[in-house]
C-alpha cells in the first residue's frame, strides 16, 4: 500500500479521503498481478468518474509510509456502529481501491517499453566489462615480463645518482642558511651607518631567501625575525624622515627616499613627511617660547611645560618678547627651508627619472613611477599652504599672547619689520597673501598707530607752543635722507647702481630669499642690526660745513665771477613760472646778487627744530608704511595731519589777519581758505572745556582733534626794530615750504604703496594743501608790509598839498621823498633783519611787492582824498610818481614795478570824455566807489556838465550796488 502511494506521489496523483470504515477494505489494498492488470484494463471505464474516486481520497492517505492507516480508520469510528453505513462505507473504499489499482496498471503498461530499452543497455554494458577485464589480465601479465627483464644494478645506479643530487642541494641549503643567521649583525651595522637602502634590500633578499627554504624549522624563527627586522628598520627611517623637517641634507635624505621606493611606500613617506613638518612646527615654536619663558621665569619649575601653546605665549615678558619673535622666525624659517629644498629634490630627481623612464622598455614600472610622482608633486604642492597657514597661526597666536601697545615706536617698528619680513617669506614660499598674519598685524598697527599719532599731535602741539621760531643751523647739502628715519629709502632707491646698469640691477633683484639663503644664513639675522647705524651728520653751527666756506660764499658774491645757476633761476618769477619779459645784464645781476638778502647761508635750507621733529615724524610713519603696506592708508592720513596742523599753526601765528580780505587785494586765495577751513572743522579743538552732557559720539568727534595751539609769548610780533617779527616769520613760513617741498619729494614713494581705490585722497591732499604752502607767503608777509612804512603820514603830507596849481611844477612834492625814505629805511631793516636770517629771494620779492603794493594804493588814495584839483596839478601828479618810480627803481630789481599802471591809469582817466569816461567807469572795478566819485566830481567837473556827471554818478552806483 506504501509503494501505491509513493507511485502516486510522483505521478502526481492526489490522495484518497480521509475516512475509512473498516478494516476489510485496508487489508485488500495489495499489487495487483498480471492477469489482474489485464482484467483491469479490459473492464469498462469512465476515465472521468475514477478520476473523480481518486480526488475523494482523503489526503491523510498521501502522507509518510509511517502512517498507520488501520488506528485511523479505527479511530474514525463512531462510537454506536452502524451496520448498513459501515458496508456503505466499506463498497466506498473498494471503489476507490479499484480506481487507484487500475491507474497503477495503466502506468506501469505505458512505461514497459522503457523497461525493455534500459534492460537491454545493462546487458550490453555486461559484457563490455567482460572484455575490460580480458584486457587488464593480459596488461599485468606483460608488466610482469618486463620487471624480470631489467637488471637489478642499474636501478641501483639510477637511485645513487638521485641521492647524490639531492645531498649537494641540501648541502647549498645549510650554507645558505648559515649566511642568513649571520645577517643580523650586518644589518645592526648598516643601521647604525644609516645605510637604509642597504639594509632594507639585505633584509629583503633575506626574506626571499627564508621563503625558499621555510620548510626548515630552523628557518621559520628566522622569517619571524627578519620581519621584525624589517619593522625596526621602518621606524628607524621613519626617525630619520623627521629630522629632515630641521635641517635638510640631500645625502640623509636621498638614503631615505631610496629606502622608501624599495619598500614600496613612496606615498606613504610623503604622507608622513608633512605629519612631521607638521609636528616640527608645533615643536619648535613650543620650545622657542618656553625656552625664553624659563629663562625669565628664573626657575626650573615643570609647570609652563604643562601650558597649551597659546597660554605659554601669555607668559613671555616684554624684555625678551622681541628677541623670542626673531628666534622663533629664525626656527620657522628653518623648517620652510627644509620644505622647499624638499620640493628642489623631488623636483630635479623627477627630471632624471622621466629621462631614465623614456629609455626604459618596462611600460608596467614606467606608470607605475609616474602615478606616484603626480601623487608626491600634488601632494607637496598642497602642503606649502598648509605648512604657510600652520606658521601664520603660530606667529599670530604669538602676536596676541602680548598687548604690543605697551612697545616704544622703534620696538614696534622692529616687530613690524619681523613680521614683514615673515609675510614676505610667506608670499616667496607659496604665493599666499599672508591673510591670516596681515589682518591681525593690521588691527594691532592701526590701533597702535592711532594712539601714537595722537600722543605725536600733542607733542606737536607743545613744541609749536614753545618754538621761538629761531633757525636750526644745518648743512648746505642737507638732505632728508640722511636722517636716520629714512634710511630705509636709501636703501630701497640703491644710490650706489648707476642709470646704465639699473635694468639689470633690476634683473638680479629677481633673486628670492630661499635663492639666497638656500645655501646658509637666515633672513631674520639682519633684524639683530636694526639700531647699528651711523650718526647722523646734518647740522651746522653757524649754517656753513667750516668757516672757509663762508669765506667763500662772500667772496664769490663780490666777485666778477658767472652768476651761478642757482641764482639765475632766482629770476625766474615767482608767481607765474615765467621768465622776465626783458633781459638781464651782468650789472644788473651783479646787484641783484646784493639785494639777495642771503649773503651768509646761500645754500642752507631754513627750517626749526619742530620742523626736523615732524620731518623725522613723517620718516617714522612712512617706515611703518612701508614695512606693512596694508595699513598705508591709515598712515598717509596721519601723516597729511601732521602737515595740516603745522600750516594751520603758522597762518595762526603769523597770517591771520582779518583786516587783510577787506583791503579787497585777494591775498588769501579761495584754494587756501578752503584748504584752512577744512583743517579747522575736522582737526581743531575750538572748544575750551567739554560739556558733561555732550554725546558720547560728540566726545569721540573730538579725541580725534586737537586744541588750536597759541604762539609763545617769546616771541614779539608788535616791534618795529625787528621789523614786528621778520626774522621769525621768515623762519617759520619758508620752513613750512621746506617741508611741503620735502612733501613733494616723497610724494611718488606715497603713491606707489597708497591703495589705488585711496589714491584720490593722496592726490587731493597734495593738490589742495601742500601746493598752498607756498600761499601762505602773501599774508604773511603782507602784516610786515602793511605796518614797516607810514602809509597815514603819506596820506596826512598829500592832504597838505595844493593841487589847483595855474602853473606847471618842475619840482615833486614832499611826500615822494618821505615816501623814499621810508623805502630806504625798510631796505636797511631788511639787511639788518638778513644777518640773523637769511631772507630768500622770493620772501624778499614779496615783500618789496607788498610795500610797492601798497604804497601805490595808498598814493591813489591821496589822489582821492583832493578836493580841487586843476590840469597843471594832474601834471603835478604825474611828475610826483614818475619821480617815486625813478628813484623806486634803484632800491629794488622787481621789474615791472606792482601796480604801477593802477596809479598811471587813474591819473589819465582825468582826460578821458564823457563817452570814454562811463566805458572806463564800468571797465575798472579795481578802484573804489569813493575813487571813482572823487574822480567824476572833482577832476572831471572842469569839462563836464551837471547832467553828465550825474550820469557818471549813476554808473558808479550800478557798479557798487552789486558790492552791497
């Protein structure tokens, strides 16, 4: 029953119902035979109905042969029988049995031919195998024959000769193995000899050696040890990797290399090379600073070596911050040193292996070496701003462990120049910028400077307060350049290379500084020199170098000897840069040589003591300029106020006036009271004291300006004797055009460091302030002309002159000989005035021109003053200032002589008519209403009727209504 339903099974038949109603049925379940088959088969069928009886088959029947099918039926049993239901029940289960057993039959039918085809293969393969075995009897009888043919000695010859061979291979072995245990004590020896190449390819060939031979067991320790060997040898190398960060060696370092190619791990020693310089850096700066915070700690206590960098630098005195900052550049410098003579190594040796590469045949090694060169190049490229950036944020975290502003100016010059040094470094090392390290010098300087530049304000202020404007006595060469401060400009111009050789001056100034100290030195060394300088050789005790010079300065004045070209240019006209309009003779130049006012002195520039202190301020701000470039800005604006506020002193001592701009002569260009006003509202104090409940940001407007300074009373302006103050005044105006013109000279060293988004401001400031220095003159000089002659005694002697003369005067009136005297008398003051102070050609022209100036005003203002005057008396007028320019002419060179046709054309206006008189009215506006009416009124009246004269009247009205 079990093997009908494992058949079942795999024909895919289902199981029969799961109930069962008695046993008979079970126990006929049997294989039917033969004859039963073919009765089964003969019985009529419906292929559909049995088909229908094998799916009513419980599927319990289809389970494990393990099943017992008589305990299930057993079980399913009702517990009250029923006899009729048990036979139903019963003819139910031979049906189904009938069903399965024909299905059986009719598959066991369909498969016979197979039967027969597999029967009829299994007795073929029966009798190959009988002949298989024919086969084998017959092999080993042959075999047999052939054993009993071979002599037994040859075998034996054949096996001696085998022993022999293997005898003398073991025998290669032990040597072999005997040189390897001996290799220890070579390799300890190329160690210590630092042969790493050598002594990794030993332990290579070792190895290889090993591994042949690793079935000895002998060998197997050995193999252990060569590998830890091996691992010893990669520490030590990888020590000697890292005293390359220090101080590079081309030897050492090509060992090195060489030993890393033969490991294989080129990339692996670049990528611990940086980790070394890495920690080098760190180290170095640490040890730096800790050395120097011991040192002055004065004890041996362990605690600082505790401390985080950035906390260690907080402890560095500012007695040995300087000298820590240099050392600590000079140690960084070796280490970026070492990185770039790194690169040069990789560099050359790259060339030699891609020239050795093209030769080569093998392909595989040739990429191989080139992926890793491209890695080491990238690699190395990459790590010049890493290293850059590591060595900025050292020295910055080392810039703020200190408040620099407790530094003097030369200390923080000295740290600025470090620290320029150190960028410039930077740039040459990796074309960076130096961001990191600028911006944090640049807020330190600009917050340094600005406390500086205003504690520099207030010392300017007290030596402008306490000058007594005397003359500091310095060579005749004398040249801002040998002042201490500018030495630096010297240094950069280079004096000593003549023009035909600067282009290739210029050229060799292509070398960077690893191309200069590559081979040994330190650019921060030069630093420790800062303060060895020669002394400074300016000043003069009485203006001259020795008393022989003086001697002959005076001599070759009075002698007939050429006109030197200094004075020559001194013809030059001071206002318009132009030419005379006539030429000059030898007598003429002779004596204008003479009215110089500069026989003692000639060449020495007029300059104070304040002066020099704020030409040697600007030296100072233009070296911290120059050695940080960002902040120039900052510094040029400090600079102009420097000059601003010493002009500003000057017109305030010396030149205002408000009496000046009523006299309606222009003295003061629109330029310089711009230029004044401006220095007034963004630098003067003018309050007294400050108001308590002023804005904070009304109280910073004003930390930013300074108090207007007040001239010592030292000085005396009121006397006539020192004609009210020349000398000083001299002094202190061509002093401020001395150093508006040294102004001039730095400006192209200003402009090539000035940002160029800031330029504007430099051009301004020099456009409208240092250009009107040189204005400052006319006001100035203009108080001393306006009280050294008795301009009211000349008007008081022309109002006693009669001018309705009948006759024509052959002889000038008194006042023109007065007015001579005094003319003469301030010619003798001048030269009085020239012995303590040389009085420059165009102070002295200016002068005359004022005086000239303003006595011929004042000549036309006597005119005015007449009240009857007739044609004889015009004459009169006439012959009266021909007479004054005649004699005018041999005290003074001034050609044409100021004003001269102000008084001429208002002496002829008296013959003008009626027509030509309004035209001339309306044409003239230099002249004052009250001149013009005195004009019309009384010198015209003669001529002219009522009604014209009204009309006149008028006219003048409509020219003074607009005044008004």
């Amino acid at each position: 029953m079990q093997k009908i339903k494992s058949l079942m099974t795999r024909q895919g038949l289902k199981s029969p119902p799961e109930s069962l109603s008695d046993l008979g049925a079970i126990e006929s379940l049997r294989v039917p035979g033969k004859e039963e088959f073919r009765e089964l088969r003969e019985q009529p069928s419906d292929p559909q109905a049995e088909q229908e009886l094998i799916n009513s088959i419980e599927q319990v029947y289809f389970s494990t042969d393990s099943f017992d099918i008589v305990k299930y039926e057993l079980e399913k049993l009702p517990p009250v029988l029923n006899l009729q239901e048990l036979e139903e029940y019963r003819d139910k289960l031979k049906q189904q049995q009938a069903a399965v057993s024909k299905k059986v039959a009719d598959l066991i039918l369909e498969k016979q031919p197979a039967y027969v085809k597999e029967l009829e293969r299994v007795t073929s393969l029966q009798t190959g195998l009988q002949l298989a075995a024919v086969i084998c009897t017959n092999g080993r009888r042959h075999l047999n024959i052939a054993k009993e043919g071979f002599t037994q000695a040859s075998l034996g010859l054949l096996a001696n000769q085998r022993k022999r061979q293997l005898l003398i291979g073991l025998l290669k072995s032990l040597r072999t193995i005997k040189t390897l245990q001996r290799t220890d004590v070579r390799l300890s020896e190329m160690l210590e000899e630092e042969d790493y190449p050598g002594a990794i390819q030993l332990c290579l060939e070792c190895q290889k050696a090993a591994s042949t031979f690793k079935h000895y067991s002998c060998i197997s320790e050995l193999n252990s040890k060569l590998q830890d060997t091996l691992e010893q040898i990669e520490e030590q190398l990888d020590v000697a990797l890292s005293k390359i960060c220090k101080n590079f060696d081309i030897n050492h370092y090509t060992k090195v290399q060489q030993a890393y190619r033969l490991l294989g791990k080129t990339q692996t020693a670049m990528d611990q090379l940086h980790m070394h310089f890495t920690q080098a850096i760190h180290n170095t700066v640490f040890q730096v600073v800790l050395g120097y915070v011991e040192l002055c700690a004065g004890n041996t206590d362990t605690k600082f070596q505790k401390l985080q960098y950035k906390d260690l630098c907080t402890h560095v005195t500012p007695d040995s911050y300087i000298p820590c900052l240099a050392d600590l550049c000079k140690a960084l410098w070796e280490v970026m040193l070492s990185y770039y003579r790194t690169m040069e190594w990789h560099e050359k040796h790259d060339n030699e292996d891609t020239t050795s590469a093209s030769d080569g045949s093998n392909m595989m090694g040739a990429e191989e070496t080139n992926f890793d060169r491209g890695y080491i190049k990238k690699k190395l490229e990459h790590g010049l701003t890493r290293i850059w950036q590591d060595v900025q944020l050292k020295v910055k975290t080392y810039l703020l462990g200190t408040d620099l502003s407790i530094f003097k100016y030369d200390d923080f010059i000295f740290v600025l120049d470090i620290i320029s040094r150190l960028m410039q470094v930077g740039e040459e090392f990796c074309g960076s910028k130096s961001e990191v390290l600028q911006e944090s010098i640049r807020k330190q300087s600009v917050n340094y400077f600005k406390n500086y530049h205003r504690t520099r304000l207030d010392e300017l202020r007290m030596f402008l307060e306490n000058e007594t404007w005397e003359l500091c006595p310095v060579k005749s060469n004398f040249s801002i350049l040998q002042l201490h401060e500018f030495k630096f400009m010297e240094q950069s111009r280079s004096p000593s290379v003549s023009p035909s050789k600067q282009s290739s001056a210029t050229s060799s100034k292509t070398v960077t500084l690893f191309e200069q100290y590559c081979s040994g030195g330190n650019p921060f060394e030069i630093q420790a020199d800062h303060k060895d300088e020669e002394t400074e050789d300016v000043l003069a005790s009485n203006g001259y170098e020795s008393d022989e010079q003086e001697k002959n300065a005076y001599q070759e004045y009075d002698s007939d000897s050429d006109v030197p070209e200094e004075l020559k240019r001194d013809f030059v006209d001071e206002q318009t840069g132009d030419a005379p309009v006539k030429s000059v003779s030898r007598e003429t130049l002779k004596s204008r040589k003479k009215s110089d006012y500069s026989l003692n002195k000639v060449n020495a520039p007029i300059l104070t003591n304040t002066t020099l202190n704020v030409i040697r301020l600007v030296g100072k701000y233009m070296q911290m300029m120059n050695i940080l470039k960002p902040i120039a800005f900052d510094v040029i604006h400090f600079m102009s106020q420097l000059f601003d506020y010493y002009l500003y002193a000057i017109y305030t001592f010396f030149g205002r006036n408000d009496s000046l701009e009523s006299t309606g002569l222009g003295l003061s260009s629109s330029r310089l009271r711009t230029t004044l006003n401006r220095i007034q509202e963004s630098l003067i104090d003018l309050e007294v004291s400050a108001d308590p409940a002023a804005t904070l940001t009304a109280a910073e407007e004003r930390k930013e300006k300074v108090p207007s300074p007040h001239l010592s009373h030292l000085v005396i302006l009121t006397s006539g004797d020192t004609l009210y103050g020349l000398a000083e005044r001299v002094v202190a105006t061509e002093s401020l055009v001395f150093l508006a013109e040294q102004f001039e000279f730095l400006q192209p060293h200003l402009d090539a460091v000035m940002p160029a988004v800031k330029k504007p401001f430099l051009q301004q400031f020099y456009s409208q302030t240092v250009s009107t220095a040189s204005e400052l003159r006319k006001p100035i000089y203009w108080i001393v002309a306006g009280k050294a002659i008795d301009y009211e005694q000349m008007l008081l002697l022309m109002a006693n002159v009669k001018w309705d003369v009948k006759e024509i005067m052959s002889q000038h009136n008194i006042y023109v000989d007065t007015l001579l005297k005094e003319f003469e008398q301030f010619n003798m003051r001048l030269n009085e005035v020239s012995k303590r102070v040389r009085i420059p050609l165009p102070v002295s022209n200016i002068l005359w021109e004022h005086c000239i100036r303003l006595a011929n005003r004042t000549i036309v203002e006597g005119y005015a003053n007449v009240k009857k005057c007739s044609n004889e008396g015009r004459a009169l007028m006439q012959l009266d200032f021909q007479q004054f320019l005649m004699k005018l002419e041999k005290l003074t060179d001034i050609r044409p002589i100021p004003d001269k046709e102000f008084v001429e054309t208002y002496i002829k206006a008296y013959y003008l008519t009626e027509n030509d008189m309004e035209r001339w009215i309306k044409e003239h506006r230099e002249y004052s209403t009250k001149q013009l009416t005195n004009l019309v009124n009384v010198c015209l009246g003669s001529h002219i009727n009522k009604k014209a004269r009204q009309k006149l009247l008028s006219a003048i009205d409509d020219i003074d209504r607009p005044k008004r």
